[in-house]
C-alpha cells in the first residue's frame, strides 16, 4: 500500500497497471467508512500476495483528483488495468463483495503461467513454454487453454500418445477455445499417420485419378502432420474445387483449421484465403 498524488499518480497509478491491476482508495481522516473499508483492502492486499496494488488517495489535499473522477462521496474505490478506469464501487462494502471486485480483476496463478509459457513459445522456447504450461494446469487443470498449448507442444515433438492423453482430459468447456478445432484437427492427423499410404503412394493414386477425392484428404492428413501447411491446403483446396459436399464440407472445414495452425504464415494464410473466397463465390 502506498499513498499518492496529482503528482505522482501517473507513476503510482497509470504505469503501475500496466504490470498488476492498480486499486485506488479515495478516503479522508474525517470519514467513518473509510476507517472499515481501509484496513480491510490492505489485509487483503497482503493477502493477494502482490497480484493487486493498493494506492491510497487523501480526498481532502487531493481535491483535483477527487473532481478528475467526479466523485460525489468517499469511500470510493476505482480499479485501473493497463492505464485505464475499468471497474469502481462507492461506500464501505462488505468484504465478500470486495473480494469478487478483486478476483474478476486480477488474473489467476494459472493464467500468469500461461502467459509466460505464451510469450516462451512467441520467442521459440518450446521447453520453457512446456515448463510454464504444466505448472499452469498443476494450478488449474481446468485451464484448457494451457492444455491445448501444451497438446500442440507435445504434437511439435512427436509425442501423440502424451497429446492424447491430455486431450482426453479437456474440460467440456474446451470446445469454446479458440485453438480447439486447429489442435483437434492437428492431433487426429498425427494418429492417422500410421495409417495412411506413403506420400508416394498417395501422388500415384491422385496422378491416375485427380477425382479420388479420399487420397487428396488422406495426402492433406499427412501434410497437417508434418506441418507442410502448404500442402494441406493445396489438396484441401482441390477436394472443396472438386466435390464441396464430399464427406459434410470436409475440405472447406479443414482449411479454416490450418488457417489457425499456420497463423505464424500470414502470406501463405492470406494467399490461401482469397483461392477458397474464389471458388465458393
């Protein structure tokens, strides 16, 4: 906990956010409530363990701030993430009712994990990333979206049967993930590798009939596989060309899969997007 003012509220309040949510207590040595609702924010700012800061604010030798917020009584409470005012509630409340305001601000341990196991892979830290993501479904194993990292992980390393094992224990939440569909998509091609014919084998079959429609899906299951987005997307484009009711628009519904997977190709993504836009249009 902190004391600040006009002067220092940009470094103690505004810049602050960026790194933890930021809770401003407007209070005064007048105020009766105050006197309840202070002692209990700094309880449980020690209690959070550092996930929210509290920065108190005399109302009485701060007045160009009180009128900045256009406040019109005190105790007043104002929440700040990523410099901005998102959240605030007025007069002493009950501590249950605090401790919601608090939780719907702060991210979890799980989620701190996340993002850090997040930016391990943006830098190309596969090992770090897996570190990170396993102790965020230590914390939450309900975390599905740290699950279907950690599954995409897993699959860039070859180990399906570890990726199954943790798809298998998706909440039934997980569908709602944005990832869903691509590392679904991913981890079924991976299984049906062993047993699919060779690429060579496959090239034959479609060279001798461009129409067999079930050796292009079976040639873009190898390409998911291997990461040959490329390729997927050639033989998928081709099925959805050829026959776009084959197997309930399989083609169509895999490309928007590999367009997830390939998102780090914006070129090939974008090329890929405006062929399909052309042939269903």
């Amino acid at each position: 906990m902190i004391d600040t003012t006009l002067s220092s509220f940009e470094r103690d309040v505004i810049e602050a956010s960026m790194e933890v949510p930021v809770l401003v207590d407007f209070w005064a040595p007048w105020c009766g409530p105050c006197k309840s609702l202070g002692p209990m924010l700094e309880r449980l700012e020690r209690e959070y363990g550092g996930r929210f800061r509290l920065v108190n604010v005399n109302s009485d030798t701060n007045p160009e701030l009180v009128s900045s917020f256009s406040l019109t009584s005190i105790p007043h409470a104002v929440a700040f993430v990523d410099g901005n005012a998102v959240a605030q509630f007025a007069g002493a409340q009950p501590e249950a009712f605090v401790r919601a305001f608090i939780d719907r601000l702060v991210p979890n341990p799980a989620d701190l994990e996340h993002r850090c196991a997040r930016e391990a892979l943006t830098q190309r830290r596969p090992d770090a990333a897996e570190k990170y993501l396993k102790n965020a479904i230590a914390l939450d194993p309900a975390c599905d979206g740290a699950r279907l990292d950690l599954i995409s992980v897993l699959l860039e390393r070859d180990d399906v049967a570890g990726a199954r094992r943790h798809f298998d224990v998706l909440s039934s939440r997980a569908p709602q993930q944005v990832t869903y569909t691509a590392v679904k998509t991913r981890l079924e091609a991976a299984e049906a590798v062993g047993l699919l014919p060779t690429e060579d084998e496959l090239r034959a079959r479609i060279a001798m009939d461009g129409h067999d429609l079930q050796s292009r899906l079976a040639l873009a299951e190898l390409g998911i596989a291997r990461a040959d987005y490329e390729l997927a997307l050639e033989q998928l484009l081709e099925i959805v060309r050829r026959d776009r009711i084959f197997r309930d628009d399989i083609g169509r519904r895999r490309m928007l899969a590999v367009f997830e997977m390939a998102s780090d190709r914006p070129d090939l993504v974008a090329d890929f997007r405006s062929r399909l836009s052309q042939v269903l249009f």
